[in-house]
C-alpha cells in the first residue's frame, strides 16, 4: 500500500503561528496531505522549545486523532546546529537524510518537502535538492493568511490555547499550500537549449527537443514552436491551424495574396541570418519574378496577361500575337535586338521597369537587384564551392544584408503595405515562445 511521506524542518512559526493564529507550514501540510511517516529536522533552538513543551508533536497528535488516523514520526536532531545560515551543511546533511529516507520507500510512495519552514538556508537546500532531479518528490510550499511574512514569537507560547485558538481547525478552512513547479537542472538545461535554437531560428530542432520534456512543462509553448517550425516552412495551413486555437502570436500580414511573398522573404532572411548563404542566394530568383511583376503593374499599370499565354505547366509565355504593336514589344525587340518569345524571365521584366518607371530610386534598385541575380545565378550552380558572405560581395559588389534590405524595398515599390517593423516578425515571434516558456513558472 502506497504511503506519503513528509519530510520538513521545523521553523520559528511552527506549530501554530502565535500572530495570526493559523497553522505554521508544518501543520498545514500534514493537515492537507495527511502524510504516513513524517521526518522532523530540529535545530538547537527549535530541539530546546520541543523538549520544553513538546509543542509539535502535540499539535500533529491532536490533529491526526482530529482526522481519526495514525501516523509515525522521527525526529532528526541537530543539538550542534546553533549556525543555521550554513547552506553547504544543510544541502549535504539534508542530501544524506533523503537518500536513507528513499531507500526505505517503494516506487508507490510520495515524499513530499516543506520548503516553508526553517532558515533560508534550510529551505534553499531542500529546493536545490529538487532542482537537481537526484530524488523524485514535490516541494510544497504553504503561504500565510496574511500573504507575508510571519513574526516569531516564543516568550508565553501556550500551545494548548493556541490549539484551541488554531482557526484552520474550522471545517472550512483554507488549504494554503501549493506545489512549487521548481524544473530540475536537466530540465533548465533541455529549456535553455531550446531558448538557444529558438534564438538561432532553428525551430524544427527545438521542437524535437521539447517532445521529449513532460508535457505539463511544455503546454504553455509547444504549439507556437510546432507554429514556427511550420511558418519556416512555409506550411500556411499548418500555422493556421496552430494559430486558429492560440492568440498568443499574430501574423503581421494575413492577406493571402501578398503573405505568400513576405513570408518567402522573411524565410531568406532566416537564412541570411543563420549564414546559410547558399540557401539564401538560391532563393533570389523565384520572388525577384514575382516582385518585379507586381513594380510593373503598380509602377506602370501594365499587366503581364495582356501581353502573355499561360503553358500547360501554368509558366507564362510571351505571346507574339498579343504583343504585336505594342510599346512592350518595341522596348524587346530593341533590347534584345531579335526578341526571342518565350518563358518570361526576370531580366525581361527589369528592362521595362527601366524604360516604363518613373522613380528613379525603384529603377535603381531593381537593376541593382537583377545585376545581383545574375551574378549569383552561376555562383549557386557551383554547389562544390564554398559560399560565404565574402563570396557574396565579391561576387556582387553588396553584402547579404545590402541585398536583403534592397529585397524590402521592392516590397514597398510593389505596394504590398510592408510596415518597416514587420521585417523583426521571426525575432518577435521567438519573444513570444520564449516568454511563453517562462510563464509557466512566473504563474507558479
């Protein structure tokens, strides 16, 4: 048969605190969880006030004769202890106690610690030793009535009035106690980890971490990091889903027509960002068509479906008949002296920015950017070669983060309502994960 065990010294408001007349932690917690075998820690002073009146061991008789139930105790005395700020000696002697303690207990049983009772070096000693994980067992913690700190007061202690004065001894009275949610060093290390990865934008590899932790201790974040791990993705319905049962995180922009493009960008910055430069320069060309599309159209008012025919694969095509006499084939076919009507490239679309627009700052940009592209374009098939930052600008005369900044501009020459502080949405979002992890314990 399973058993609670408690184990708990014994502190200056214990047994009945004599200011407010409640229950000291000691009698609190053996009144709530109503333990078996409970282990008494005496120090010189508190062995001296129970050799003079037997004051605890009365208040714990009468309360289990009042909850018609036996239990067994051990007092654990410490008549040397007078120095009772010696955290060292508390943690070893209180490590030793519990392992003789563990040893005669069956997987079934319960050890509970009173944190609340005792110097702050007591209570730090017992907390560190649940910190560290050595034992299985919950720290139990028990606030005043008052919800601070109590007075000690010994001169004139009655403790048979106080019994009798005692008001948790009402039938309903408050259980004050609670478990402190105190994570142990491996789990803090697992959760730093994760903050880490969070931090590095590595959100599949902090997910797969976090399955593996209890799930009371991840329930406040799992999700949103699942979320992350999907956005990077770009798994649109997957961070819907998510986000559908969780206000928590925001997306910055929600318009399907223009989230698919920043989302896109906010993923090469992530890659910028954790030097994954190859990946970053790959990633150019599919959102360059497709910005500079839209420049065209917002810039010029000139739509590329007049002027093409979409293929079977759903490419668009320049279409010769629909192009014959326009100002668009003029400007072609004089570029490129013999226009070959085909697949729309970006290069094509820059060139009728330049001859079209009429900001000369957009211009600027895009040329910069297709020149960018361009330079890159034989830099990313050459996969044996090593690509780093330097390459990049030795390649294109611009840095990854010129490049990225000339990227967010063309977003704002595409009209798409791009604020300046959603380009910080990734950092954002890690905020909020990150605090996430952190509530758990803040509510506790």
């Amino acid at each position: 048969m399973s058993k609670t065990i408690l184990f708990s010294p014994v502190g200056g408001t214990d047994p009945i605190s004599a200011t407010n007349l409640s229950d000291g932690s000691l009698l609190h917690i053996f009144r709530c969880y109503k333990p078996d075998e409970v282990y008494l820690y005496m120090s010189k002073e508190i062995l001296a006030l129970h050799e003079k009146d037997n004051r605890y061991l009365y208040c714990l008789d009468r309360l289990a004769e009042r909850q018609k139930r036996s239990y067994k105790y051990e007092i654990i005395a410490r008549p040397e202890m007078e120095n009772v700020q010696e955290f060292d000696y508390f943690y070893r002697d209180f490590r030793e106690i519990i392992q003789l303690i563990m040893k005669s207990m069956t997987s079934e049983d319960q050890l509970l610690l009173n944190i609340s009772s005792g110097t702050p070096a007591m209570k730090s000693g017992l907390l560190v030793l649940k910190t560290l994980g050595e034992f299985p067992c919950k720290a139990i913690q028990v606030v005043t009535p008052e919800r601070k700190m109590n007075e000690h007061i010994h001169k004139g202690y009655d403790v048979e009035l106080l019994w009798e004065l005692d008001e948790d001894n009402s039938e309903n009275y408050v259980d004050r106690c609670s478990e402190v949610k105190c994570p142990t060093l491996s789990m803090l290390q697992q959760e730093n980890l994760i903050k880490k990865l969070i931090r590095e934008y590595d959100y599949h590899a902090a997910l797969e971490i976090a399955k593996t932790l209890p799930g009371e201790s991840t329930k406040t974040y799992l999700d949103l990091l699942e979320m992350a791990s999907k956005r990077l993705l770009l798994d649109f319905s997957g961070v819907d889903q998510i986000l559908q049962h969780n206000s928590e995180y925001v997306l910055p922009v929600r318009d399907s027509g223009i989230r698919k493009y920043f989302e896109y960008a906010l993923s090469l910055q992530v890659k910028l960002n954790r030097c994954e430069y190859a990946d970053f320069i790959r990633g150019i060309s599919p959102i360059l068509m497709d910005l500079f599309e839209r420049v065209l159209e917002k810039q010029t008012g000139l739509k590329l479906r007049d002027y093409c025919v979409q293929k079977g694969n759903k490419a668009w095509n320049w279409d010769r008949r629909k192009m014959q006499g326009t100002e668009v084939e003029r400007i072609l076919e004089k570029e490129y002296q013999g226009f070959r009507y085909g697949d729309i490239s970006s290069d094509h679309l820059c060139v009728l920015i330049q001859e079209l627009g009429k900001d000369l700052n957009e211009k600027m940009i895009v040329k910069k950017l297709r020149s960018v592209e361009g330079s890159l374009r034989n830099l990313a098939a050459h996969q044996i070669i090593s690509v780093t930052g330097i390459t990049i600008q030795s390649q294109t005369g611009y840095t990854g983060k010129q490049i990225m900044e000339m990227l967010k501009k063309t977003f704002a020459f595409a009209e798409m309502g791009i604020k300046k502080e959603y380009w910080d949405s990734y950092d954002d979002m890690n905020t909020v994960i990150v605090r996430q992890m952190d509530k758990m314990y803040d509510e506790c």
